[in-house]
C-alpha cells in the first residue's frame, strides 16, 4: 500500500524553511519589535534598530543613559522587551514599545524616589511612560536607573 501525503503539507513543508532564512524582524501589533530572546547586548541592539520611528532614537538615548549610569550592566531581550539588570540579582529595568509611547518597567519601582508615575497591577511595579515630544529628564531617569539598581531584581 503506498502512503498519500497530502501535497498542501508537502509544499508548505518545502517553503517553510526559505521563508525562516528570509525572515527579518518586524513588528508586533501596536508597534512593539519582534526580536528572537537572547542575552548580551546585540539582541538589544537588534530590538532598538527596529523600534519605529521616533522610538528608534528614544531608545538609543535610553540604552545609552543606562549604560552610562551602570557601566556593566546587564541585558537581553525576552518576551520581545529589552531588560537590563545586574549579574546575579535579576533585571530591574524593561523596555516595551507602544503605539503612542514607549513603556520603562522598574519591576522594583514603588521602592523608588520619587516613585515613577504609573501604577501597574503588581504593587512593586511602576512605570515611566516615554512620548513623542517629551524632554526627558535625564537626570530623574539616571537617578532611578540607580537606585532600581541597588535593589534585588525580578528573577522570572
């Protein structure tokens, strides 16, 4: 007896993996960049270089700010969000891209002062939300970058 398989499955198998090479990172639905997990700084690079639009150059600065404010930190990317941490203490800090704005996570953020301004449904949780036409306050940003630092981080 000879075995029929189905020539749909056979043509999609055969396509799959040039499509795979061909694949080149893009965005989720409100703009987010789809970007393969990974540790090191490369992934975070790959992640800002497809941040749309003005967001591209707000995450630069922002990448830059935390490097400069933590020489040695720590960074991946997971779930599609940039996270910075500390060897051996967990990530404090992660990035997500919005439609309108692009959200920094303090996973430890209600231990922050001042706290940053949005509330989140896990009590430890705050975030700082980044829009087109805001001047950033470096010098805040660095000071919570700090001081979100100096905290245990949230190990998943």
């Amino acid at each position: 007896m000879v075995e029929k398989t189905s020539t749909k499955s056979t043509k999609t198998a055969r396509k799959a993996p040039a499509q795979q090479a061909d694949a080149k990172p893009g965005l989720l639905s409100g703009g987010n960049p789809q970007i393969a997990k990974g540790d090191g700084d490369a992934p975070v690079q790959a992640y800002i270089a497809v941040m749309p639009g003005w967001k591209r150059d707000a995450g630069r600065r922002l990448d830059a700010l935390i490097v400069r404010t933590l020489p040695g930190v720590r960074k991946a990317v997971k779930w599609n969000s940039p996270l910075y941490g500390v060897e051996g203490q967990g990530w404090f800090l992660g990035v997500h891209c919005f439609a309108k704005y692009i959200k920094v996570a303090f996973f430890r953020g209600a231990a922050l002062h001042p706290v940053p301004p949005v509330s989140s449904k896990d009590k430890d949780t705050r975030y700082f939300h980044i829009h087109e036409d805001d001047q950033l306050d470096e010098e805040l940003l660095a000071g919570w970058i700090r001081q979100a630092s100096e905290l245990p981080g949230w190990v998943p």
